[in-house]
C-alpha cells in the first residue's frame, strides 16, 4: 500500500495513521500475554496486533462501567447528546482514516468504507435527538383520585458484540442508542476488525465521552462472552452475528435474565415482478448481491425473476457481474473488495459445486481467484432450485442464484421457506401485487423498487431465526431502558 495516501490530520487520535513501514501500530498495552494479528484480507499482510483479552479485563471493564453509569445517567439526555454529536462531527473530520482504516482491515473498496463513516455517524446524530425525546406517559387513571405515569429509565451496563463486515456502523447503531439512553456500552469488536472501533474509542474519548463508560473488551471471544453473559451487572446485550451464535447467547443469557437484541441471518429474497423496470431490478440486484463482496446480511441471497423477464435478467446481470474487477480496495478501480477468510471461499466453492452438480447452470465465475488474498469472482447461477444448498444456506459471499416464477403465489412460498427473515427486496408497478407481497413475505424489512432502504430512521430487524428486537428509530433506544410505572393515590382528595 502507498503510505503516502493516509492522512495525517488526526495521527494523535487514529492508530491507523501511526504508521510504521506499512504497519499498524499496536493500541495501547494491557496486562495481557498474548497478541492476536490482524490480516489485511486483500493482501494476505498483517497489518498489526492487538491485546487478546479475556475474563479478567472483561470483569475490570464491568466493574468501571458499573460505576460510570450513574454520573453518565445524571448528565441529562441534553448534555449527552452534545457529546454525541461531537463525536460525530469528529467522524466528519477524519473521515478519510476512518475509511482507510476499514479497507485496510475488512477489505471492502475505499468507497464502500466511506459510505461506511456516513453511515455509522448517522446513528450518533439520530440517537443524540432521539434521546431528548423518550418520553414517558400520564395515563387515564380506572381509579378515582389517583395518577397513573411511566418514566424511562437507563436499564443500565450494556454491552456489545459486533461483527466485522460493518465495523464502524454496527458498533455506533448499538452504542448511539445505548449512550442516549443513559447506559454504559462495553463493545467487544470482531478481532478481524479492531482497528475501526480503537480509532471510533479514542474519537468518543475525545468528543468528551468518559472512557469507561465507552469501554473496548479485544480478543477471546468465548472467554469475553461467558463473562458478559454470566454477569448480574451486565443488563442487557446487542449482538450482530450469525444466528449459530446468536442462539449460543441467548441461552447464555437465561440465568441473568438480560434484555437481548440479536440481528442474525439474513439470506435475503429478490423478487422481480413481471412488470417490474428491468433497468431498475438489474442495478438493485447487482447492488444488493455484490456491495461488500456479497457479505452482508441484508445481500440479495436468492433472486426469483417472473418468467417472462427470466432470460434477460440472467443475461444481463452475468454481463454485469462478469465486468466487475475484483481487487485491493485501496485501488481505485476495484468493484469488489476480498472475503475476510479462506473458510468463506469454500463455503462459496461448495454451494456453486453443490448447485452446478444439481443441475443449476453456471453462467459466469464460480471459483476462486489467484493470488493473495481471499478473492472469489462475481458469480451467477440460473436455474436454482430449493434442494440446492445456496437456497437453503445463507452464502455470504459474490454467488448470486437465479430462479424463476411464474405468479407471485409462488414467488412468496419459495422465499419464505427458510428459517430467515431479515429483509427481503420486490420490485414491480402493480399496487396490489406489490401489497400482496409486501403483507405475505415473512420478513421485517421490504425494499419496493429500492436497494436502498437502511439508516437511522429504520427499525432495523428481522422475524423468526434472523432475531429479536430492533436497532434503529426509537425503538433502538427502547432496547436500553425500562419502563417504570407509578401510581399517585388520592391526588385528588383535599388536604
């Protein structure tokens, strides 16, 4: 990489930009043994290390949030939000690292990371005016004489843990709305991707933000999570993962009863109606499938295209996705970043053997690229069935499978056999069919004629094993209080 390209206008603050013959600088020490690497997954490089963690400094980072929480409470959802859209506006400066920061660690092109920073430092900017307006309610007393009224209250220690495909934004969307609330935030960030949520720490620390009430747990999953799950203090946990763990985690959470956000898997459905703009499906689908080398859980998983513009569809989305250049996303050229391990290659190598073997026919890509790094080409599959393992497996990665339909009847009964149900995407003109299918798919999100459909506004969630609860809107905030009822008798009785 051209070490030339990061700025250094915030070296201070960024451990990106410390730099040292390419390499990243280590965070600040702890009384850890051990170190754990972080590989660019574009090069195969390390870029750096970090402190591998566990039970001790996760126990230590509970007991100071524990007793952050009660200052961080009594600031007032004012000066909260003041040190919220500080923080913000320090993402705006040093926008450029933050995005290199992400490319170097996750490996998405320079521009996806970019709209990354805005992203994420949309939910600090939401949450920090959401927060002054969690209201509490009167009630029409059933009884005489008495007033009845609820108040939001911080539910207390939060923590998180968040994945590595969008490490800056999955950590503010929990955090934003944890911090507004009242509550302290622990955030364990995935060891592929810690160098996004240092840089996103020493920003807060320096919008204002006391440290432990915004406190980085890095390394030993497992370790990290028992003790998170185990503890009494810890009230309530946001996880973003695959829904394998998110299970592991919510029976963890049992024994302390904690509050539980889980956003799991997606394996999205693409639906494309018979009077649908093919212009529009086309550039939604290639959006949808290949936006962060297809690993995200609201990516097009499974497209089900009306008969009658099935042909033209697959012709024209191969010519598309055959056309993108897989690379280094420093380079400015590059469609298509890397998957972050080699296990994510063969998962896509096996679902494109598995379907070509079942009589799917492969119409471009379906192998891996040479060379460093963990690259798959662009791949498209058409005529997919429901026995195949891409139909029934989430694949998190460039293979988008092709089917068709011949009614939307059949459209919905094909994308709503799965376990999933994150988001799915329709496009079409008719009103009532796109209604029909807007009410029948099991899904908690729905894209109309949009690939776009994400942001702080958004009740961002999924039904059955895609998860529990909701980030985003006011209901993100929600997750991170309690409501407490009060009865006033007799108020109305003279004195």
């Amino acid at each position: 990489m051209n070490v030339d390209t990061i700025s250094r206008t915030e070296a201070e603050i960024l451990i990106a930009s410390h730099l040292n013959d390419g390499r990243l600088v280590e965070p600040p020490s702890c009384d850890v043994a051990s170190r754990l690497e972080v590989i660019n997954p574009a090069t195969g490089d390390v870029i750096g290390a970090i402190p591998n963690m566990g039970g001790r400094e996760t126990q230590a980072a509970i007991e100071r949030a524990e007793a952050a929480q009660p200052g961080w409470a009594a600031l007032g959802p004012y000066r909260r939000a003041d040190v919220l859209q500080s923080w913000a506006d320090l993402m705006v400066e040093n926008r450029a690292d933050l995005a290199i920061i992400v490319t170097l660690e996750q490996g998405k092109p320079l521009r996806e990371a970019e709209e990354e920073v805005d992203y994420a430092l949309s939910f600090l900017r939401w949450f920090a005016e959401e927060g002054k307006r969690h209201y509490g309610e009167v009630i029409p007393s059933h009884k005489d004489g008495a007033r009845l009224l609820t108040l939001r209250q911080p539910i207390g220690v939060t923590a998180a843990i968040t994945p590595w495909n969008w490490p800056l934004a999955m950590i503010t969307r929990k955090a934003g709305a944890a911090l507004a609330a009242g509550c302290p935030m622990i955030v364990r960030p995935a060891s592929e991707t810690p160098f996004s949520a240092i840089a996103l720490m020493r920003l807060a620390v320096r919008a204002g933000l006391p440290r432990d009430v915004f406190p980085l747990v890095l390394g030993d999953p497992e370790e990290i999570a028992r003790v998170l799950m185990e503890s009494r203090t810890v009230r309530a946990l946001s996880f973003t993962g695959s829904t394998l763990v998110g299970k592991v985690l919510l029976a963890q959470s049992a024994s302390t009863v904690k509050r539980m956000a889980l956003e799991l898997g997606g394996h999205a459905p693409f639906i494309v109606c018979a009077d649908a703009d093919l212009d529009a499906a086309v550039e939604g689908a290639m959006q949808t499938k290949f936006e962060a080398a297809g690993q995200s859980c609201t990516a097009l998983n499974k497209a089900f295209v009306h008969e009658s513009l099935y042909a033209e569809f697959c012709e024209r989305i191969a010519a598309r996705a055959g056309a993108l250049k897989a690379g280094n996303g420093l380079e400015p050229d590059t469609d298509v970043g890397p998957l972050m391990s080699a296990a994510a290659i063969r998962t896509c190598q096996a679902h494109v053997d598995d379907a070509v073997a079942k009589g799917a026919e492969l119409v471009v890509g379906g192998h891996a690229l040479s060379g460093p790094g963990h690259f798959f080409a662009p791949t498209v599959l058409k005529g997919v069935t429901p026995d195949m393992l891409v139909s029934r497996e989430e694949t998190f990665g460039p293979v988008l499978p092709v089917s068709p339909f011949a009614d939307p009847d059949q459209a919905v009964a094909l994308a709503n056999d799965t376990d999933y149900g994150l988001a799915a995407f329709v496009y079409g003109e008719n009103l009532k069919t796109i209604w029909r299918l807007m009410e029948r798919l099991d899904y908690g999100m729905i894209g109309v004629n949009t690939f776009s459909m994400t942001g702080p506004p958004v009740p961002f969630g999924g039904t059955k094993q895609s998860g529990l609860g909701r980030e985003g809107s006011y209901q993100g905030l929600e997750e991170f209080t309690e409501v407490k009822y009060a009865c006033l008798g007799a108020m109305g009785a003279e004195a």
